[in-house]
C-alpha cells in the first residue's frame, strides 16, 4: 500500500516536471535557447493566482485565467526587449541574457511580493480514499495528472495539425528555408515564447496548489528539475518532456521511499546521466529513431 | 612567424597587466587608500579569476558548455580545508600548508575531473551541458554528508548517507577536532589564505594555460572545438585532448576552491551549487569566449559590482540584473554593434577577422 | 570584439560608480565628519535578498524600530544611535563583505549576524578586529566557540534540540516519534542531533527519520506516508515555518494527524499570508517569543512593526529588538561614549553582558556566560483556535 501511495506522489510530482518541461522543452525547440527565467515565470504565475484569489476574491478559475494571460503578456515582453535582440547571437550570450531575467523576475517579485513566504490556497481541496480509506490521493494530484495529459495531447495535436503548429516545425527544422516559404520566424518565436509562458502559469498554480509555499525563489529548483527532465526525456520532443517528468518524479519519490531522503536529487540526477550515456539524445530524443 | 609573435605578445601584456594591477593594489593597500571593503575582496577576486580562466579553457577553447564547474572548486575547497586543518600541528608554517592545501585540492579535482570527464566527454552540447549541472549537484550532496574530523591518531572520515551521524560517531581521542561537519560544513578553519597567494595562482593558473593554449595541444583542443570531424579526420585524438583540456580546468578550479576555503572560517557544501557555477560562466560569457584576459577582467569587474551596488540596498540584486541583460544586449546586438562600428571602425575591422 | 567588450564593462563600471556615488551624496548624515563623533554607530548584517531574505528583514526592520524609539527617547547616555544594514545574502563571503563595508562606515559594535553559516565566518573577523558582536539568531554552537567577544541572544542549538527531548519525555513519554529535518541546513541538522543524542538517553522511542534538503523541499508526501507506516504519532520538526506549513498542509490532504512539535523557527507560522490556520490546530512548539503575547513591551512592540510594514512580526524581528535594547543597557550600564574606541566599547560591553541581567521580548532575566551563549527559559505553547497557550 505504501508502494502505491508513493507512486503516485511521484506521479503527481512528475506532472508537474512535465507540464514546465513541455514548455521548456517548445521553447528549446523552436529557439534553440535554454529559457533559465521559466522556473521564474512560474513564480510569478503563482504569485499572480494568489494575489487574485486572496485580494481581489475571485474564483480559481478566474484567477488561473488571469495568471495566464498575465504570464504570456511577460513572456512576450521578455521574449521581444531581451531574447529578440539577439536572435543571431551566440547562443550563450542569450543563456546569460536568460540568467539576467531570472535574476530581475525574482528580485522584482522579491520588491512587489516580499521576502515572507506566503501560503497558498490549493485551487481544491480534498482527498479520495479508496480500498477502505487506506490510499488517499488528493484531489489536486488527480488534477495535477489530468491536467499534464491533456495540456500534452493538445500541444501535440497543435504542433501536427495547425497551421501554427507548422510553421513552428519549419522553424525549428530551418528558420533560414522556413523564412524563405514565407513564414514570420519571429512572430512564430514570438508565439511560442506566449504558449509556453502560458503554462508556465499553469504550472505555477498546479506547482503551488500541491506544495502549498510560495516565495520569490519558488521556480528556480522546479525549473531546473524540469530542464532535466526535458533533457532525459530527449529536449525539442514533446512526448520526451512528459514521459521525462513523469519518470524523474517517480524516481525521486521511489529514491526517497526506499534508498535515502538524503541524496534523493543525487540519485535523480544520478539516473539522468546513466540514461544519457545510453541514449545520448535522450529517451526520446531527436537523433534516436521512434522505436522504443 | 608574425603571427606566434602577435600572440607571445599579447600573452606578455596579459602577465605584465596582472603584476602591475598586484603591485598597485599592494602599494595603495600599505599606504592605507584601499578600503577594508575592498581589501576583504581581494582573496575572493583571485579564486573567481582562477575560477574564471579555468571554466574559459573548457568553455571558450574546448568549445564544451559546462554548468557544473563549482562543483570542483567545492571538491578543491573541502579538500584543501582537511589538508590544511589535519596537518596544522605538523607543519607549523601557514604558507607551506596554503602551498600543500592548494596542491591537494587541485590533485583531487582533477581527480574529479578526470573521472567525471570520461562519460561526460562523450556527449555533446546541451546534453553535456546538463550531465555537468548534475555532477555539480551530486557533488554538492555528496560533501554534504560528509563528517571529518582529526585526532592524534590521523584522520576520521566518515559519509553520513542516512543522515543518522554526527561528530561524535568518529569516535575520537581527547584532543581531537571536527573539520567538516556535515551540514553545518568546515567550521573553524583557520584562514590562511592570502592576497599574495591569489596572486601566485593566478600566475601560475595564466602560464599553464596560456602555454597549453599556444602549444601544439592546444591548437588540437581548439581543432576539436571548430571543427570535430574534421580534426578527428587528420588524426587528432578526441578523448585524449578533451580529457586534457577538462582536468586542466578541473584542477586549477580546485586550486582556486581550496584558496577560497581556507579565507573564510566557515564554509557550507551548498555555498558551490548550480548559481555560483552560472556565476562564473557569466564572467566568461561576458569576458569573451576564449579570451583569457577578458576572463579576468570580467570576474574582477563582476565580484566587485554588487559590494558597489550596496547603496541601492534591496535594489542591488536588480541593478546587477539590469546591468547583466544590457551589457549582453550591448555586445551581442547587431544594430549596437554596427552603432559601435561607425565609432572605432578599424579595431573592429581588426577583430572581425 | 574584445575591445569592444572591455569598453561595455567600463561602461558598466562607470554606471555603477555613479550610482554608488548618487546615492552616497543623497545621504550626507552618513558620512559627515561631525555627527560620527556624537553617534554610536550600530551595525547589522543578514539576507535582505534571496532565499532567506525573510529572516534579515525582520532583524532590519525591528532593529530599527528600536533605534527609532532610544532616538526619540534621548539615545544612550545622550547619544544618538545610527543603525546601517547591510545585505549578506546569508552568504559568508557576501557576510565578510558586508562586514568589511560596515567597518569602512566606522560601525562601533555589530548587532549580528543573521544566519549560522555567514555568522561564523564573521564571527572570526569580528574576533581578529576586537569588535563586539551580538548575534540576534544565528544559533550555532560554532558562532561563540572561542571567541570571547561574540554574543548570542538567541537560544543555542543543543539548547533546543535537548530542551525539546526533556519537554517530550515529561509530558509524553510514550509517543511514537518521527523527526523531518533539514540536513543541508547547519540550524535544524544542529537542532536534530542533540535531539537524537537526549531522545536515546531519556528512553523516547524515535521510530523514524526523514530529511529533505533545500532542493527537495517541496514534496514531502513520501517522508509522511513513511512516517505514517512507521506508527508515529508524535511528529518533531526542527524546521523553519515554510516547510513546516507546506507538511502540516499535505498531512492534512493525506489524512495523517499525529500531534507536530516544532522549535523556535517554527513561530511565524501562524502569520503567514494566506496560510489556514486551522491546519496548525494542536501543533506544540518551544519558543521564547509569541507574538499574542498580553505584556505590554510585546503589545507595543507588534502594533509598531504593524504599524509600519504591515505584517506581524517574528521571532527574528523580535530577537534584533531585543539585541538593541540589551546593547542600550549594557552601554549605558558601562558608561560607555561614542568616542571610545572599538576595542575599549569591546572589553566594556564583554565586562557587562556576562555580569548583566536583561528583560526583553524573547525572555526575562536573561543572562550570557563567558562562552556568550545566552541562559533564558523557553515555553512551550500549543496552537489552539489559532493562537498560541501555553502548554502545561
């Protein structure tokens, strides 16, 4: 029983990972830049939700809403005055760019919201008991899972089968043959920077609904947590980033569980390279073929 | 011909730049017009140049994104701190232990290195990006639980995985002291670092790699980073030259770790995790890729800025933030550049070729 | 291109100098040659930014609380007090820094520093330069070793960690007990040895240990559901209250009520913005500062932080309080002027801190030994209906 109690905490961990890795993960894709301010964006999409929910009393759902609009209005704004500029930099140069968002979104949240760690209101609250009140799995985790498998199946269904959808694909194939066929590299950048701030708030609201603490350094840890996820699970490949963030919840929660609280990230990370030796491209990853 | 000239060239300016700055710096802080302020941040502006020239060579000259680097400036740290501390009563003279501290906590970095470098070498880009952050972390744990301590008897090591141990389960004699205490790391080490010896480092750390740059391994280090196959095809061997070029850095970080552990009396295992690596990527990033001299530059300039922001008080982090985005802004942005250009166009010229 | 990067960095350089150079102008009382002879100069450091910016913002806040009021009140022995703050990120090098910076000013005596780790590394410079220092809560053990002139107004660890085992073995002798603890954390890895170390002696059953580390501190379902299977109904946490708040929230999601006993950091939980009160319901804890409290020093003390920054303060805001007060007595006790010099204020303020007796918000007669750990009576409180009792 607590085997499966356990699996789902790492489950329910591991949808977390893998709703930031998808952003992550599109992001990398299409610009082929590692966003280090995306934990941040997360934060300040939880900071947003709470102060909409406990100031201004509005429904959760509201306040989700307004969290997303509010976070793909930052992405876009980041994305265009620090990452567009230096479209045909080298990509360290935009890393460092990244790291200076980070900085300025958690100091900044830091000035707005305070040093105090606030607490936050889950969106629902409440547990299911099944086989005799035995397991209980609260119902934000089953939220939590839901919302990761659907977020992936449309993210899918919108990369393959929109007009959108494609553009980002050329884009990331060959921005210099996509742009010749007419389509608008940057807006479509500019695009994907909007979608994946968008969950980026999301994942702040599921994020911080299940570990009820919200401070200004609240996405940096998660946010590089998902990076690796997003990288185990092979980087620019949409499943990749949800099996991957699901897999390193599990083995978090199951390293915790039965070899050692202690080094639990150790092992996590541990894990990470023996896969990347194995599959240097990732579970899923680009340069290994689809057979799995 | 001409060219080797240019480089031995600039390779002295470089050195002589470095001896001139010590020197004034020595001679402005005997005659009393350096602030304690900025006296307390010569020893740290030495590590993080080291630092800083070490990650270059990986970075910028093997042309291989590490994110992991204070993770061997922690392994140099600890294990310089329990060279330094275990043979306090045998060698009495606090420079021969800073000497022997540095050069145990290089030999066990590039130890480090040297095992983290045969799987990690094999991966490419952001991959080795990530298995870097990982074994920074991991070693970050690792020291975490690390409980030493000395007694006449020699050393007590114990590895605290279940979290269960503390200092009393070393079991020492009377007279014994603790080094490294777990989470609550080296505590009470005694601080014998040095301007002077930052200073040597920094030399030493300078000659290894400038000379290693200039020589014939060096090119095949670079050949590797612009063109893999190509090198690979006209002979040069990968591993051996990536593994060269990695250990180099592993151990001069080391160095560099074990001088900063032994200037402050307490060091936690988390002060080397994933930022303080970012942190001296920026310098790097910002000092030019490859470019040894602007390493150091940019570390100096970097390691000061904030102590200089102080009187922004809770702003401070932000300005630094601020100033980060503009300048990467400022140096990569093409139209600033061409701005840039029409003013100092023939440096320019000089250096796009 | 390197040229041109050299001449960004000037730039910046230059920028930053300016604003340095701005902003110490807009501030003259600081520096003017004149008022450093009338003042005593009080220095603190601890994080103002980053992940434990909480803790130094309290201590500022407060500490400034009370050097508003002596100011008001005619200063020490006639004397204005300037208080300086300074961020250390709770970083030892940054500590050093801040430190350094504090003494460029002409700081007289340090009211610091905030956390354990950075307060070691001072607490050697502070013991080289003969300054004397008061830590508000940095409670290591390792802060005040060997070093005569380094204070503390906080409870040490083992202090806690033995207090905490004394408390359960009087009152709840049988309990099944679970520890979670931080060990990356020097305070609560400090706090859960000695536990350990007394729980063995007195016979208490400890049952199960878990631990998270800074990085893993936010899923704390597989520590409690361990806990759990392991029958403990006595859960300690020697933690600070943000973790703290995020277990007593998932113990709830998951059904698991056992009774939580918490230490000193634990206090603030119940002020936390938007934390449900009622999940807290029963936690015990020690500490030394309520914030309820009905005397008037804590009563004036609460509206005035309120008053000001709009939350209710902590421990740590009542622990920098304190130490300005226990300054105040123990400067003016000694007759002290502002134109002593460092070392002179030093030996007099270490000749009246192991002599002396304070009253403040975190205690009554307090007294400090020669090895500069303070003796004062924590109580333990249990949280019902929201506020804290005390516990019999």
């Amino acid at each position: 029983m607590e085997f499966l109690s356990y699996l789902i905490s790492g489950i329910s961990l591991g949808s977390v990972y893998a709703i930031i890795a998808l952003g992550y993960t599109m992001v990398y894709g299409i610009a082929k830049m590692l966003n280090f301010a995306h934990g941040d964006v997360i934060m300040v999409g939880g900071y947003i939700s709470l102060t909409a929910m406990l100031s201004m009393n509005l429904p959760p759902i509201v306040a989700v809403l307004l969290a997303m609009v509010v976070c793909t209005v930052l992405g876009v704004i980041i994305e265009g005055l620090a990452y567009k500029p230096l479209r045909s930099a080298p990509s360290l140069a935009v890393l460092i760019t990244a790291i200076g968002v980070s900085y300025f979104l958690q100091n900044s949240a830091l000035l707005v919201w305070g040093a105090n760690p606030k607490s936050y209101t889950p969106v629902i609250e409440g547990a299911m008991k099944i086989f005799d009140g035995k397991l209980s799995i609260s119902y934000i985790s089953l939220l939590t899972m839901a919302s990761c498998i659907v977020i992936m199946i449309v993210l899918t269904l919108f990369i393959n089968k929109t007009q959108l959808g494609k553009a980002m694909r050329a884009c990331s194939e060959d921005k210099g043959a996509a742009m010749l066929m007419g389509i608008n590299v940057n807006r479509t950048i500019s695009v994907t920077f909007a979608i994946g701030s968008a969950l980026a708030a999301i994942a702040g609201v599921l994020l911080c609904s299940s570990y009820t603490s919200l401070m200004p350094t609240t996405g940096s840890m998660p946010g590089i947590k998902a990076f690796t996820a997003a990288v185990f699970g092979g980087i620019g490949s949409i499943p990749g980033a949800f099996l991957g963030g699901i897999l390193l919840g599990i083995i978090e929660s199951m390293a915790k569980a039965y070899i050692s609280t202690q080094l639990a990230n150790s092992i996590v990370f541990a894990v990470l390279i023996l896969t990347l030796l194995i599959r240097p491209a990732g579970l899923l990853g680009k340069y290994v073929p689809e057979k799995v | 011909m001409k060219n080797l000239k240019k480089t031995t060239k600039q390779d002295f300016i470089t050195y002589l730049a470095v001896i001139l700055a010590f020197i004034a710096i020595t001679v402005m802080g005997d005659a009393g017009m350096l602030s304690r302020s900025f006296k307390g941040q010569l020893v740290p502006i030495c590590c993080y140049i080291v630092m800083a020239v070490s990650l270059n060579l990986t970075v910028g000259i093997l042309g291989e994104l590490s994110l992991g680097h204070a993770g061997f400036m922690s392994v140099g740290a600890f294990s310089g701190i329990i060279a330094a501390m275990s043979l306090q009563a045998a060698i009495p003279s606090p420079v021969l232990r800073l000497v022997i501290a540095l050069v145990v906590g290089a030999a066990f970095a590039g130890v480090a290195g040297a095992l983290i470098g045969i799987p990690v070498l094999r991966l490419r880009g952001d991959y080795l990006a990530i298995v870097t952050l990982a074994f920074g972390e991991i070693i970050k744990e690792l020291i975490n639980c690390l409980i030493v301590g000395v007694d006449s008897k020699g050393l007590h090591i114990i590895f605290n995985v279940s979290g269960a141990k503390t200092v009393n389960d070393l079991h020492m004699l009377e007279g014994g002291r603790a080094i490294i205490k777990g989470a609550q790391g080296a505590t009470g080490t005694e601080t014998i670092a040095s301007f002077t010896a930052g200073f040597v480092l920094i030399m030493i750390s300078l000659v290894i790699i400038l000379n290693l740059v200039r020589s014939r391994s060096g090119r095949a280090i670079m050949a590797l980073r612009d063109n893999r196959i190509a090198a690979e095809s006209v002979g040069i061997n990968v591993t051996k030259y990536k593994m060269m070029a990695f250990v180099t850095s592993a151990a001069l970080a080391g160095a560099a770790g074990a001088l900063y552990g032994l200037n402050y009396s307490n060091l936690l295992a988390t002060k080397f995790n994933f930022n303080t690596s970012i942190l001296v990527l920026v310098f790097v990033v910002l000092g030019g890729l490859g470019n040894i001299r602007g390493s150091i530059i940019a570390a100096a300039i970097l390691t000061v800025l904030p102590e200089m922001l102080r009187s922004f008080a809770d702003y401070r982090m932000l300005v630094y933030a601020i100033v980060l985005i503009l300048v990467m802004l400022g140096t990569n942005n093409a139209q600033l550049k061409g701005l840039l250009a029409k003013i100092i166009p023939t440096k320019l010229r000089k250096e796009a070729k | 291109m390197k040229k041109f990067i050299a001449l960004v960095m000037v730039v910046a350089m230059v920028m930053s100098m300016a604003a340095c150079g701005a902003s110490e102008s807009s501030a003259p009382a600081a520096s003017s040659g004149d008022a450093a002879a009338a003042t005593f100069k009080l220095g603190s450091t601890g994080p103002i930014t980053g992940d434990a910016a909480i803790y130094g913002q309290a201590v500022m806040n407060a500490c400034q609380i009370a050097v508003d009021e002596i100011n008001a009140a005619g200063g020490i022995n006639g004397y204005q007090v300037e208080f300086k703050f300074e961020d250390d990120v709770a970083d030892g090098e940054t500590a050093v820094n801040a430190y350094n910076t504090l003494m460029d000013w002409g700081m007289q005596a340090l009211i610091g520093t905030v956390t354990s780790g950075a307060c070691i590394s001072v607490s050697s410079k502070v013991y080289e330069d003969r300054v004397f220092a008061l830590t508000p809560s940095a409670s290591s053990t390792d802060v005040t070793a060997g070093k005569d002139n380094m204070f503390q107004l906080c409870f040490a660890d083992p202090n806690q960690g033995s207090g905490s085992a004394v408390y359960m073995s009087a009152n709840m002798a049988d309990a099944k007990i679970a520890v979670i603890y931080r060990n990356d954390d020097a305070y609560s890895q400090g706090i859960r040895d000695t536990f350990v170390t007394e729980a063995a002696s007195l016979g208490l059953d400890v049952v199960y240990e878990g631990t998270f580390t800074a990085d893993t501190a936010t899923d704390f379902s597989v520590q409690l559901t361990a806990a759990q299977a392991a029958g403990a109904d006595l859960v300690f946490l020697p933690i600070y209250y943000q973790p703290a708040s995020v277990i007593l929230s998932q113990a709830d999601a998951m059904g698991y009520a056992p009774t939580f006993f918490g230490v000193d950091g634990m206090d603030g939980i119940l002020t936390m913005e938007g934390f449900d009160a009622s999940l807290a319901e029963g936690v015990m804890l020690l500490t030394p500062f309520s914030a309820d409290a009905e005397d008037e020093l804590t009563k004036n003390f609460v509206a005035e932080y309120q008053k000001r920054h709009g939350e209710t303060p902590n421990q740590f805001a009542a622990d920098g309080y304190d130490c300005i007060y226990a300054m105040k007595q123990a400067l003016e006790a000694a007759n002290c002027t502002p134109d002593m010099s460092v070392e002179e204020l030093c030996d007099a303020l270490i000749a009246q801190f192991t002599s002396m007796s304070f009253n403040g918000l975190t205690g009554t007669d307090m007294t400090w030994g020669t090895n500069g750990e303070v003796s004062k009576m924590p109580t333990a409180v249990v949280i019902e209906n929201g506020v804290y009792v005390t516990a019999e």
